[in-house]
C-alpha cells in the first residue's frame, strides 16, 4: 500500500449536503478497497485561474490516503465520471 495526497475541487454550485456527500463517498470508496484514509481537509472555495465547465469557482479537498496503486486509477475514472467533481489528481509521497 502507498501513500498519496489526493486533491480534488467540488462544483462551486453544489450545495453544503452535496459537498459532505461527494467527501463521505471517496472515504468510503477507500475504506471499502482496504485503503485508509488518514486525514482530510476542506481547504475551501477558490476561485479558478481559468474557467473549468464553464464554472469560475470550486470547492477543494484535500485527502491524505493509502491504497493499493492498482485501485488509484480506478477512483480516478470513477471521480472523473462523478457529477459534481470538476477536477483530482493523485500524487503519491
């Protein structure tokens, strides 16, 4: 197992639930792949340097993980798919 950061931006427009639901969901997801989840952090709204989906803002989210390499690129074609994640990226420590 290694360790990552995993940096994602909700949608701007979602609401404060859809936010909570969104982060529950990726913790579960990793939880339910015998990762470990071992701190997240809601950094907040920022405003883009560029628009993304037509959008000007998002909310970050910053997760620090750990989880077999094979599940990191499935996750991240799922959140790619997931309505309401403009954008992640994985890096591993």
């Amino acid at each position: 197992m290694n360790r990552y950061e995993l940096m994602f931006i909700i949608a701007g427009d979602a609401s404060e639930e859809k936010r909570e639901e969104l982060i529950a969901k990726q913790k579960a997801y990793i939880e339910a792949h015998k990762g470990a989840v071992e701190g997240i952090e809601k950094i907040g709204m920022k405003k883009f340097a560029y628009p993304i989906d037509f959008k000007n803002e998002g909310f970050y989210v910053l997760m620090n993980i750990q989880l077999d390499p094979k599940e990191v690129d499935a996750m991240s074609k799922l959140m790619t798919i997931t309505d309401g994640i403009v954008r992640q990226m994985f890096v591993k420590k």
